[in-house]
C-alpha cells in the first residue's frame, strides 16, 4: 500500500481482510479509523476507499456515499480492478445497470480473471444484441420485436 505509515498499512490490511472474509462489522470501522488516522498528506491506496465505499453503500445503506467513495478510489487508482468491482457493486445498489456495467467493463479489461468480477458478469447475464442494430435498444420497435423472439426462444447465441 504507497505511502502510509506501517501501523496504518497494516490497519488497512486487517480491515480488508475482514471486509473480504465477510465481517464488515468489524472491517469497516477499521478502515475508517485508517482514513481518519492518516497525517495531512499521507496517502491511502485507493483500495481502502473502494472497500468502504461498498461497506457504507451496503451495510449502512448510504448508497450516494458509497458512490462517491468507489468513484474516489478509481480515480485515484484507476489500473486497480478490485476498485471497479467494487464500483460495479454500489450501482448496482443504486438500481444504475448501465453504469455498474461500464465498471464492470472497465474492471475485466484491466484484469480478465479477477473472480469477483467474473462473478458479477454471470450475475448479469448476457444480453442479446437488437434485433433492428440502428435503433437503440430502448427503441419500442426493439423490445416488441426482443420479446417476440424471447416467445419464441429464437437466437439464442
């Protein structure tokens, strides 16, 4: 982790391993107290607030919070595929398929194994591309014609 104090990397590890192992309870207040310990101009790795942003989004359910946590350690750290993984998860609290998609995107260009996002591909499903491809895929003409061959369980590439 760049640039933080060893006690504070090694707070910042504990927290994310509790937070992966799935005690959020416990992990996201350390990495809390990560954020608020640091000293005017040590740097955090964008990992911790991509945890926490996912954390508070989920757990406390503060979603607009979440998000701009996650938005904040990909722009921090934006070769990091856990920080889109983790920005994919809070849009898709936020009902926002299109935009956890693109996260989801981005995340499996940058490391095509990472499990999690594997995951949350399968998650997803996969969409067929529109009938009428110069009509958007919102186009009426597309979603009658998309059911139609749903109906008849047609295409199924």
């Amino acid at each position: 982790m760049a640039t933080m104090r060893p006690e504070l990397r090694e707070h910042a590890e504990e927290g994310i391993r509790l937070c992966r192992t799935g005690d959020w309870t416990r992990g996201l207040p350390v990495l809390a107290n990560v954020l608020e310990s640091r000293w005017p101009g040590e740097e955090a790795p964008g990992v911790i607030y991509a945890f926490l942003g996912y954390g508070v989004a989920r757990y406390q359910k503060k979603v607009r919070e979440g998000l701009k946590l996650c938005e904040h350690a990909v722009k921090q750290q934006f070769y990091e595929a856990e920080n889109h993984f983790h920005l994919a998860r809070v849009h898709m609290l936020a009902s926002d398929r299109r935009a956890a998609l693109s996260a989801l995107e981005v995340g499996l260009k940058l490391d095509p194994d990472h499990p999690g996002l594997l995951e949350l591909k399968k998650q997803f499903g996969v969409r067929r591309r529109p009938i009428v491809g110069f009509l958007d895929r919102d186009h009426p003409l597309n979603v009658w014609l998309g059911r139609l061959r749903h109906s008849w369980g047609a295409g199924k590439s």
